[in-house]
C-alpha cells in the first residue's frame, strides 16, 4: 500500500499560515516529498514524519513556498535524492551556497542529485517500481514543472495495485500537463483562484474551473485540487465540478490517502 499525505494544499497566502502546497508519498521504505515551503518542518511534525525518515525530495520549481524550508533538512541525518529538471536543482544549490556556504561540499556522500529528463519516463532512483516524468509547465518568468509518477506497488499485484498520478506544482492551465495526465488516477492540480471571484492571476497560476477543464480533457479519474488561497474550499470544488464530471477533491492539511484504495472509493 502507498499513502500519500497532504502536508499543505494553499497557496502563498494560504487561509492557516504556514500551509503551502507539499505532500509526502510514502512507498514501501520510501518518503517522496513533493516541495517544501516555510513551514515544512511544522507540517511533517504534524504529520509524525521524522525529517529523518525522508528519502527523496522533489522540487517542482524554485519558488519559496515550494523550496525555501528544504534547507534545513540537510541537517537531519540520513541518504536523500534530490530529484527535479536540472534548472530547480541548481537553483537549490545556489539556494544552499548562499545560506550555508561549503556545507553542500561537506554533505556530498549524503545526497544524490538526480535531475529529470522531460517527456519521457524514466526510472525514479532507489524507488522500485515507480517511473517519473517530467513536463514544462507555464509559470511566469520561472521554469516550473509538472511530475507524473506510476507506481507499481509490489511485483506480485500485477496490474491490480497500479496507479499513477500527476502533480502540476504551479502552473497556468498547460496542453503540456494535460498530454503527460492523460488517463491518470489523480490529477493533483493547483487551483490557485476562482475564476467566479474576478481575480485573475492567469499569467502565473490556474483558477479551479481551469484546473476542472483541463481534468476533463485529460480524462483523469479523479482531481484533487491544491495551491488554493484563502476561502472555503467548497466553493473551490464545486467550480471545478462544474465542468469536471469525476470527483474533486479539496484536501486540508493532515488528510491522508491511500493509494489505490481510497481512490478506488471516490471513482466507484
Ligand atoms: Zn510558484
């Protein structure tokens, strides 16, 4: 079984403090987490994730409340990969040379850097049975990328216990991310505004009736929206319910899912 774990779901100006977008894949001796903003600490102590305990971390861009908390947890022991496109992780090690000058050097033996390739499937390092790719995705002046991640949970489940989801990380609505979702399980997809409110960020992020749209046409299983700034998340939902005709999904922090089961429940 495979847990997946909504460590934050708002966007920068989140409606708790501290709750950026991160979650954390557990699969088999494996802990993949997806961005680390501010509070990332805050949100695995309350998840009873030991920083420790965290195999591999993947930034989907370089945005602060996506990467700024990752720096302190080279100071938590343990063997990390480090996975992204080449620009996010080296935007990282510029991150880490200039709030720890030399530590990175000191570390070496303790973290893998394993940058991504786009638009083709690839074998996620030291995590069995699951393959990643990448997609560039639309974010401002920034590359920002999608992950889809199929995951095989154990040889003997065959093509039972398969699954495969897609994370945007911050995106404007992409033909991109829609090819690499095409057909997932979960479309984990940020849904930073409401395009009912007026607002309009449509230059850097995606309101929740594009985040439906682009489910519908990828023709995923099942949405589950992120990245959403403050406001009840209701209306996050039945925005993107509107023209999404699967469930829509409005995580909170703490929420837990385990995969493929629970996806199973909701795509009855
Ligand atoms: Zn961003």
């Amino acid at each position: 079984m495979t847990e997946l774990i909504f460590l934050g779901t708002g966007a920068i100006r989140p409606q708790t403090p501290g709750d950026h977008t991160a979650m954390l894949l557990r699969h088999g001796d494996a802990n993949l987490l997806l961005d680390a903003g501010p509070a990332v600490l805050m949100q695995l102590h309350r998840a009873g994730i030991d920083p420790a305990a965290i195999t591999h971390v993947y930034f989907s861009h370089q945005h602060g409340d996506h990467m700024v908390g990752s720096v302190v947890l080279p100071f938590y022991p343990g063997f990390r990969t480090l996975m992204g496109a080449a620009p996010v992780l080296e935007a990282w090690r510029q991150l880490m040379h200039v709030v720890y000058p030399g530590l990175l050097v000191r570390l070496e033996p303790q973290i893998a850097y394993h940058p991504l390739p786009c638009d083709h499937a690839h074998p996620c390092p030291a995590l069995p049975g699951v393959t990643v790719r990448l997609a560039l995705a639309h974010h401002g002046n920034v590359p920002a990328y999608a992950i889809r991640l199929d995951i095989s949970p154990s040889a003997d489940a065959g093509t039972q216990g398969r699954f495969s989801l897609v994370y945007s990380g911050d995106t404007t609505p992409s033909q991109a991310v829609a090819k690499l979702a095409a057909g997932v399980d979960l479309l984990i997809h940020e849904a930073t505004y409401l395009e009912s409110s007026g607002e309009d960020v449509g230059e850097v992020h995606s309101s929740a009736r594009a985040a439906g749209a682009l489910a519908q046409q990828a023709g995923v299983r099942c949405l589950a929206l992120v990245h959403r700034s403050a406001g009840d998340p209701a209306v996050w939902r039945d925005e993107a319910a509107g023209i999404f005709s699967g469930p829509v999904l409005t995580p909170l922090a703490g929420d837990r899912l385990h995969l493929p089961n629970d996806l199973a429940a909701f795509c009855r």
